[in-house]
C-alpha cells in the first residue's frame, strides 16, 4: 500500500456481491480507492452530507434499477464508511441520518479509549 493510502473503516455494511451487481461492486471499489489515495470526489459521485456531520458524505452508485448509497466520513487517518443502503427516496431518511450519527460517535469514543 502506498504510504498516504488511508485504511478503510467499515462501522456498517459491504459492497458484496449479491445484492450489489459486479459492476456496481467493481465502480463502489473504484471510488473507494480514489478515497483512500485522497483524491475529493464531487457530483456525480459523491456529495457532502453535513446533516450527518463534519467531513460526511454519500458515495453514489448507480446499479441498473438499484441506486446504492455509502455514507462516509473522511479521517485524517481512514475513510469510516458508516452505512451502506439501497435509496429507495428522493431524500436520506432521518432514521439513516440518525443511524450514521450514532455510529461515528461511537467510533469516535473507541478511538479516543
């Protein structure tokens, strides 16, 4: 591994296949390691979530009929992906918002410990 690729996190789900098509696992992979090389990925790709918090987002892939999402936090030291759920709605529930809030915090206690 290069010496500034960060470590991914996972608090929460995985990118397997099923549910996620090849593709969409081989495209979520893709975008995840340009993440750890630290590259910022925007529209269409990915968008800033700060309902959730500081340095939040939602990684988008599109998978046929399926939309995923991957909501991630950008460390200095990993990528801490929080959730990972199919979008069935325009918006993020509250309860996903409240789910990856949740899940960071304790994190962020574990780390401190």
């Amino acid at each position: 591994m290069h010496g500034e690729d960060r470590p991914l996190v996972w608090l929460h789900g995985e990118i397997k296949s099923p549910p996620f098509s090849a593709a969409a696992r081989l495209d979520a992979g893709v975008l995840l390691r340009r993440l750890q090389r630290g590259e910022r990925l925007s529209m269409p790709h990915s968008r800033p979530m700060p309902t959730i918090g500081a340095r939040c987002h939602e990684l988008r892939i599109n998978d046929g009929h399926v939309t995923w999402r991957i909501f991630y936090r950008v460390d200095p030291d990993a990528i801490v992906i929080a959730e990972v759920m199919k979008k069935k709605t325009q918006s993020t529930p509250e309860a996903t918002i409240e789910t990856c809030r949740s899940r960071l915090a304790r994190y962020g206690r574990h780390k401190e410990d």
